[in-house]
C-alpha cells in the first residue's frame, strides 16, 4: 500500500482489525486518522461509540432522523435504506431485500453528504436507525389515536423515527475493524472519493463498449463462425463473442481446455473471429476440475472442500493466484482471447447444497470460507486482469461477484435473476458503490419485452446479450421452445430492423460513453447515477429508481413490458427529446408517450452530446465521423477521450484530449471550436456541428 494519503478519506481504527480486509489485499492509499481531520464530516471522532461482544464487534454512529442512506451494493429490491436493516451476504439468489446480493458493498453514503466504508469480508449487519437505545423513546412517547392511526403504515412506521435513532454496524467473527469515512461535502462527492480511494474507476477497452453477444451453449465451432459471419452480412454490430460452458472439455468444474469434439480448432476459431475483427471472451467459474492441468499445481493452495467436484483455489495466495493467472495468459489470451466470463463465484452454499464451499471452510493464506465468499468476487477478477496487464492489454470481462473497492475492476456484475424493473433499480444502485451492472437480455416472453430490455441494455455500462439458452439471435425468434426448434418468426425482417438500430445506437455513443468512463477513472465519476447524485436538494429525486443519468449529460428512463407511456421527473432546467430535439422544462414529472420503437431519453440543456456514425466494430484503424450537438444556448465544454484503446499506454499518459467548445453564438450554422492536445492517432473526425436552441 503507498503511504500518499487520499484527500478527504480518514480511518478509524477500533480494536484489532483483521489480516484480510478489502482495503489491505486491494487498496492504493493509506488515510490518516479522523481524529487528525474530517472537517467536512457532520461528525466527530469521539461521537462513535464501539465494543466488543460476544458476536464480534459492534460501532455506533450518530444519525439524523431525516437522513437518507444509499449504496450497500448491487441491491435490487430499494434504494433508500434508512430505517432498514442490510445484510451483507454474498449470495447469487438474492430474491429479497435483506441486503444479499451477487456484490453486497460495506459501503454507504448518506444524504448528509459524507459516506462511511466497513473495511471487512465478514458479514457485516447495518442497522440503519432501525433500533433507538433502550430509553430513548420515554420522554417522546404517546398514545397512538387508533381510529385515526389504524392502517399498517401508521402501526409499523418506526422508520419515520422521532426519537434519536443511531447506525449500529455489527462485524461478526472479529476483535475489532477499521471504517473509513469520505467527506462531502455532497454525496457526489463522497462517491467520487471512494472511486478514487478504490484507485479510480476501470477504463475498459473501447471494444468493451460495444455491443456483446453471448452464443448458445450447445454451439460449436462451425455454428460460431456462421453466426459471426451473418452479423457482418446483415451489419448487426457486434464486438464480443462469448462462448458459454460447452467450450471446456468438462465445465462444471472446469478443465479450462477446449472440447476438441465441439471446437477441433480453437486457434483457427480464433485467428477467423480476430480477422473479422471480434473480440472473444470464455465462460469459465474457478474451481479446478481434477483432469485440468491446474489441479496438480493448485491442490496444496486450495480450500478443504471441494465444489462441483473441483478445488477451490486460495488465490488471497499469491503463488496460487500467479498461477491462475499465468495459466489464463499463456493458454488463452497468448492465442488471441480477449476476457472471461468469471461466474459463480458467488456463494451458494445455503441455498443450493453444493454450488459453494461451505463458510466453515478454510483457506491456507488463513482465510474462512466466510471471509472467502467476500473476498473471491474480487480476488478473481484481480487475478485475471493481471494475466492482462503482464501483457500490457486491457480486457472488460464479466463478474458475478464483487465487494468493496472494486471500481477499479474492467469487469461486469449479472445475474440470474431477470425482473427487468429490478435490473433498472440495480443500475440505478450500481453507481453509489463503484460497481458496473449490466442489465443483460436473454430469451424474452414476446417480441415487446425483448425490445424495451434491449433498450435498456445499449444505454448501460455494457451492451449484452446473453443467449447462452438460444440458439438463433432472439431478434429472429424471442421464445425460447420456438427458437431451440429453429422457428423463425420475424419474416419481414421488422425486428431485426429495430434490433440492428438499437445495437447501431450503442454504437454512435462510444465515443460519449468512453469519455465517461475517462471520468470515472480520473475523477471518480460514475458513468452511472442516480438522479439523487446529481439533484441532492430536490426531494423529489431521493426515491427515484427507475431512471438515471449515464455519462455527463443523458437522462434514461427505461419502459418495462405492458407499458407504452410513463411518468419521467426532469429535474429543473431545460431538457431535450433525444429522438425529436424538442425542448422540455423541468423541475417537474410529465407524462411521456414511449411507442415501442422508443426508449424516454433526455439531454440537460447546456450540453454537447457527440454522436459517432455507427460502425460495425471498433479496431486500431477505427475513426469514429462525428456530429457534434450542442443543445440550448451557450453550451459549455466537453472534452473527448482519444487513446490507442487497447493498452495500457494511457497509464504512461499516452492519450489525447479534444476540447469542444461550442461558443456562446451558436445558431444552425455555427460551428464549434475543437482542439486536441496529445500527439497520439487521432480517433475522431468531427464533421458536423449542430446547434438545439
Ligand atoms: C450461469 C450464468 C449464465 C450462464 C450459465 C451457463 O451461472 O449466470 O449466464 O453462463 O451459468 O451454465
């Protein structure tokens, strides 16, 4: 860990923290101690009590009874946490809202404007002002008037709480934690402070942001290259193709070979899909099959029970992790694959019997099974962005775990589960913890539901579609019997056609979208947020979980099946209609008429939007034409992120900025001023300039 001290983050030690913790396998920065510092905190060092228990160890923090609390994770059940209680399990179900999830986070930020991080692997509770000490109701208490008070909001509304009511945090299992606290002075800020405490959010490779298509399980060799070669014929831009289990001669657990019967020529596979210019990413989870030639160099560094047959690598080990990672890089990404689908590394002993190890467990590095289930999320996905980075190459994989301090990671949170309106609210969420979401679309119930996923997915963190259970693209047939019998439904070519526009859209947005991500990494900026981010002081926007602002000047407000118009809140200012440039006041809710082929999505005035002519997939060679839009008078900057989009060249400050500058003039001929500083390839050839007043 670096001695630089992280401006505005200050720990607090109480008793003796553990060996492993988020911050020392993961962090960058040491933060000094609150009693030196933390003016910007509405509190103060000797307000927070702590003890020890039998349980573990449990600290109080001082609360205010209107504060609102978000964060914890990737929750998909709300967003608002005071007056709940939330548990942070690793659990890959997390069907209810206790706090569970695929990457529950030790870290929240309150609408007080700071933000507050548990730096453990235990299975931390929070109780979010749930419980006032005994007492401390006495003075405040009075009858209820039950004619009037009689409904289950009145009866059980201790969350409203008007007594002081404290954040209790209890860590199980542990003499004692540290908690690191990020200052304000708003959300935002605390937010961004951790990003950057976390060493910064990932820039993915600018291929990583363009469309994913995930094949069917059961395809081989001949199937891939057929459906990579009717994407280019029929110009559905794509950039990932990922190959699902079948790949491995035995997958669960996995040998981390290739099925010769299914793919006899793997490096021929890859050297096609690399000429047609496709990245690839493999399926995989982590635990080592006895017939894979890791188990033999893995089975001393390895937990003492087994899942799906396989070893559980102790990769909080660094020899064992080395070799993990070695191995990825000399047998997959040396012959040309780009990233891994990383699943399953998320927890199931207690729901599936043996989908996990079981947290009684015990790792050689010292690690228990229940600090393993914390960590494994996020020591994977260090592990195989190493095998990367000894190559000087960036990769976007995906995950199905995580905790705390990931912002850092180039991978993906999914899931199982499916509710589209959940998948929104856990976008919406993703942002408050330094966490990438992608809301990924497999089979759908109709034509409808595919389309508003499909919408949600090009205006997210990643593009994908999961068709791991479908054999033909879904724009062809969305049900999954019909699809598996090889219906074809979409004659006309009808959906295809919005299909192709959709995914063509996610395309005019990479440049937009890797700025934001340049952002995220330097300035800790979430690509993602909720509206209470950006609009803290309009109460309206505090429960909002169904829209949100991506990059720095877009609103989204996905449409689910059944629905064809909806409520939008515009926060005050003027916004613009993406789809027809007319101009809309906010600071107020409207009704929204969303046909099908739309998807609500707003531009806040003041801004520059630049939007590239779709191409079919990014390359070294891409030059991306550019239409600048410049929407309301007097637009302000943005600035273009330019690299060579694949390396790690940036790190040595390889890149190019473009500043566009669109003037104060403006009017329908007026053209901007751009100018580019940085001697690297130039990505973007602005063409055009177009000005919405
Ligand atoms: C699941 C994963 C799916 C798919 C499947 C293959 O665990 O969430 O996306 O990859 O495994 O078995």
């Amino acid at each position: 860990m670096s001695t630089a001290l992280c401006e505005g983050v200050w720990r607090c030690t109480f008793g003796a923290a553990e060996n492993a913790s988020p911050v020392r396998f993961f962090g960058k920065y040491d933060a000094a101690a609150l009693e030196d510092g933390g003016a910007l905190l509405p509190f103060k060092h000797e307000h927070i009590t702590w003890r020890l228990t039998q349980r573990g160890c449990v600290i109080e923090l001082p609360m205010k009874n209107d504060e609102d609390f978000y964060g914890f994770g990737l929750q998909f059940h709300s967003i608002n946490h005071r007056g709940r209680r939330r548990f942070m399990k690793v659990n890959s179900d997390p069907v209810t809202d206790t706090g569970e999830s695929h990457a529950p986070v030790p870290f929240y930020v309150s609408s007080a404007g700071y933000g507050v991080l548990v730096d453990t692997f235990r299975y931390v509770t929070f109780f979010l002002g749930t419980n006032g000490a005994k007492g401390s109701s006495k003075n405040i208490a009075k009858p209820v008037k039950v004619h009037e008070e009689f409904s289950e909001q009145a009866l059980y509304a201790l969350k409203q709480a008007r007594n002081e009511r404290r954040v209790l945090i209890e860590t199980p299992n542990c003499k004692g934690v540290d908690l690191y606290f990020f200052e304000g002075p708003s959300m935002l800020d605390a937010v961004r402070r951790y990003n950057l405490f976390s060493g910064g959010g990932c820039l993915p490779p600018l291929w990583g942001l363009g469309n994913w298509y995930r094949a069917y399980g059961g395809s081989d060799q001949q199937h891939v290259l057929k459906m990579a070669e009717d994407f280019r014929r029929d110009s559905i831009p794509v950039d990932v193709i990922g190959l699902e289990p079948g790949w491995h001669s035995h997958s669960y657990s996995c040998t981390y070979a290739w099925n010769k019967s299914l793919f006899p020529e793997p490096d021929a596979l890859l050297g096609t899909l690399k000429q047609q210019n496709y990245h690839v990413n493999l399926w995989e989870h982590v635990f080592v099959h006895p017939l894979s030639e890791l188990y033999g160099q893995l089975e001393s560094s390895a937990g003492d029970y087994e899942v799906w047959g396989g070893l559980v690598p102790d990769l909080a080990d660094k020899k064992a992790g080395d070799i993990f990672s070695e191995f990825h890089g000399k047998n997959f990404i040396d012959h040309g694959v780009s990233g891994f689908k990383a699943d399953e590394c998320d927890n199931s002993d207690f729901n599936k019997s043996n989908w996990s190890f079981p947290d009684l467990s015990s790792f050689p590095s010292g690690l228990d099974g229940e600090q393993m289930h914390s960590a494994l999320g996020m020591l994977y996905q260090r592990t195989i962005e190493k095998a990367f980075r000894d190559r000087g190459l960036r990769t976007l994989g995906q995950v199905r775990s995580s905790w705390a301090l990931a912002a850092g990671s180039p991978f993906v949170l999914y899931s199982d589960l499916y509710d589209h309106r959940q998948f929104i609210r856990a976008l919406v969420n993703s942002g408050f913890s330094g966490l990438l979401w992608s809301p990924e679309v497999r089979s759908c119930k109709d034509t409808e539901d595919f389309i508003r996923r499909l919408q949600s997915v090009v205006f997210s963190p990643q593009s994908l579609l999961n068709c791991w259970r479908i054999p033909n693209p879904p724009w062809y047939q969305v049900d999954i019997e019909k699809n598996l019998a090889g219906e074809r439904m979409d004659e006309s070519g009808e959906i295809t056609a919005i299909a192709a526009s959709l995914l063509k859209l996610r395309m005019k947005l990479l440049p937009y979208l890797y700025t934001a991500f340049r952002r995220y990494h330097t300035e800790g900026l979430p690509p993602v947020r909720a509206l209470v981010l950006d609009y803290p002081k309009d109460g309206r926007t505090h429960s909002i979980d169904d829209q949100y602002i991506l990059g720095d000047s877009l609103l989204v407000a996905p449409v689910f099946w059944g629905q064809n118009s909806r409520t939008v809140f515009l926060p005050e200012g003027d916004w613009y209609d993406f789809w027809t440039h007319e101009k809309i006041n906010g600071g107020r809710a409207i009704s929204y008429d969303a046909p099908l082929d739309r998807i609500p999505v707003f531009i806040k005035s003041g801004s520059i939007l630049p939007l590239a002519e779709p191409v079919q997939y990014v390359d070294a060679e891409t030059l991306f034409s550019m239409t600048i839009f410049c929407f309301g008078v007097g637009g302000k900057n943005f600035t273009l992120y330019e690299d060579d989009g694949t390396s790690l060249a940036y790190e040595e400050g390889k890149y190019n900025t473009v500043v566009l500058s669109a003037g104060a003039s403006g009017g329908n001929s007026g053209k901007g001023a751009v100018s580019r500083t940085g001697t690297e390839k130039p990505r973007y050839n602005i063409r055009e300039w177009k000005y919405i007043v």
